[in-house]
C-alpha cells in the first residue's frame, strides 16, 4: 500500500497538498475500521513527527499535540482528573501506548472517551495545512458521528484549553456493559465549583453516547447553578436532557442510555463535590 511517514510537519502538509491522502497516527481506530482497509488509501503516518507530541502548560492553557498517546496523559499527574480518568479507561495499555488524544477528536465516535471531558474544559483545536493554522473550539470542530470540520488537507495539530482554576474540579464517568476494555455506553464529564456558601457556583457538563456526538449541556449548567448542595441530586433527577437523542441499539435501549446519562451525570458531580471537601478538610 502507498505509505509515507514523514518526520517533519511541513513534509506532512506539503503531502496533503498534493492530493487526498489518509492521515494515521496510532492506528487503533484507522486499522479497525472495514471501510478503512488499509491498501484502499495512500497513507500520511504522522506517528514520527515529535512537532505533534508532548505536554505543556503556559500562562494558564494546556496544550496537548494531536499525537500524544493515552498513556503518556495517563502519566501528566497535573492534568485535570476528568481527562486523565478518561485516558486511563481508553481500551487496554496496548490501545493506550498507540491510540493518541488527536486520533481520538479526527474519528469523532458519539463514544470516544476523549470528547466529554475536553468538552467541558472549554477545548479549542489547533488545524495546520500549507495555508496556515486555524483555531476552532471543539465543539465546532466535531460536526456528527465520525465527522469533523478537518478539510482534505489538514492535520489536527494539537488541542487547547485552561487550565481550571485551583478552586474547581473535574470528574469524567464512563457507563460500560461490562468490565475490562471496553468503549463507552455513556459517559459524563463535570467541571465544577462549589461556593463558601455550600452552593454549586458554576458546572460545565458534557454527556457522550447519548446523542450524535457527545454534547455540552448548557440549560443543565444554568438549572444547578446557585443550588445548594442538598438539590443537586433532584435537578438532575427532574431535568428533561432534552438535548440528548439517544438511540436504540444492540447495547443499550434509549431510555436505558437516558437513565445512564443521568447516573453518570449524579455520580460525576458528587466525586467533584467529595474532592471539594476532602481538599477542604485537609487545608
Ligand atoms: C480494542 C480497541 C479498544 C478501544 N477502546 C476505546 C475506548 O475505550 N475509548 C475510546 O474512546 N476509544 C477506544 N478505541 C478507539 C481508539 O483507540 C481511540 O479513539 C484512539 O485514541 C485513536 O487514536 P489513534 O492515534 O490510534 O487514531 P488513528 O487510528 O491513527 O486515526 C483515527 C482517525 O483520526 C484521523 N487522524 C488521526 N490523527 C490525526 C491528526 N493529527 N490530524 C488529522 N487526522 C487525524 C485518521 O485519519 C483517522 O480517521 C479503541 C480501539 C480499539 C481497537
């Protein structure tokens, strides 16, 4: 099959340039895909461009290079738990080692468990082509299941977002149908901070599996805001979700991933709100 692997991203653009051509970078969602057989394509391997790798934080944003692997955010003990704890359930250490954060954004799977807690961090997405680099937030860069805003030419070189504030944390809850490496039913991410008063100040609160693509959900975001901690359990237990579209299938009925939207959702605000008080005891 026609394969290049450039070791530079200039060589990696101007090959895009030159006509269509399949990008990969881990493999794990390209290889697995029937209608991605590999021999069907001429191949952009972008695994060997470190340009694309690594993590760092300046004044306050986070960014990540699209070819950062699961493990290696896994191993950025600094990093927001909602990102890590998603990292930490993606696949097995095998698919961790090889499948990257920007891998995960560009397949753009309703349950890819990278979606959610970058959704609710604020992420932006850097896209590089030989025209320039374009910034998007993610949630405009993700379009419908297993569709992105990416054009022919471009590459995703890196994702972006604040670091949250001392005061805030973070919680990502995947709901599987069974144990072990396995991808998400549904899954739930919250950014949250609690005011002196005991109650919620603000939340950012995204649900993957339950719609086309994973969504922020921002009539919930304003319904607790303000509320004392005593009744966050009962919004979220009485409020409509109707911006979720949840599909029947064979794993898992509508109305079951619903229920699972909601138990995500209840138990991701409360592992925010424990850490809030185990910080609290501590100081
Ligand atoms: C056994 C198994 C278990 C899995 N479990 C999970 C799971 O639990 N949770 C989960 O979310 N996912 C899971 N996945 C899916 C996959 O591992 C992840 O989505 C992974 O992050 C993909 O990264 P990759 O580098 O391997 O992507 P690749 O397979 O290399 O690429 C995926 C897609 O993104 C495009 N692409 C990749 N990088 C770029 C870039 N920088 N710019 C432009 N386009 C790009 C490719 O063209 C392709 O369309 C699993 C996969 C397997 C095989």
């Amino acid at each position: 099959m026609p394969y290049l692997r450039p070791h530079t991203l200039d060589a990696a653009l101007a090959r895009l340039a030159e006509r269509p051509r399949r990008v990969l970078c881990g493999a794990t969602d390209c290889f697995a895909a029937p209608a991605l057989v590999p021999g069907r394509h001429e191949w952009v391997d972008i695994s060997g461009i470190d340009a694309l790798r690594g993590i760092v934080r300046q004044g306050g944003v986070v960014r990540i290079g699209a070819a950062t692997t699961w493990e290696a955010i896994t191993q950025a003990a600094w990093l927001p738990v909602a990102l890590r704890d998603a990292a930490a359930g993606v696949g097995s250490r095998q698919i961790r080692v090889q499948g990257t954060i920007g891998g995960n954004l560009c397949h753009a799977s309703p349950v890819a468990d990278g979606l959610p807690p970058l959704l609710s961090l604020d992420a932006n997405v850097e896209l590089a082509s030989v025209r320039g680099v374009r910034h998007l937030p993610l949630h405009d860069f993700v379009l419908g299941s297993h569709r992105t805003a990416l054009m022919a030419d471009e590459l995703l070189m890196a994702v972006t977002f604040p670091l949250p504030a001392a005061s805030e944390r973070t919680a990502f809850v995947k709901c599987t149908n069974r144990d072990g490496m396995v991808l998400a039913v549904v899954s739930a991410a919250v950014r949250l901070r609690m005011a002196d008063d005991d109650t919620l100040a603000i939340a950012a609160i995204s649900i993957g599996g339950a719609s086309e693509v994973p969504l922020r959900m921002p009539a919930l975001e304003a319904a607790l805001a303000g509320r004392p901690r005593r009744e966050l359990d009962a919004t979220v237990a009485d409020a409509s979700l109707a911006a979720l579209s949840p599909i029947d299938d064979c794993r898992a009925t509508a109305v079951h991933r619903m229920d699972l939207a909601r138990l995500a959702l209840a138990r991701a605000i409360s592992h925010c709100i424990e850490e809030s008080a185990h910080d609290d005891s501590a100081h």
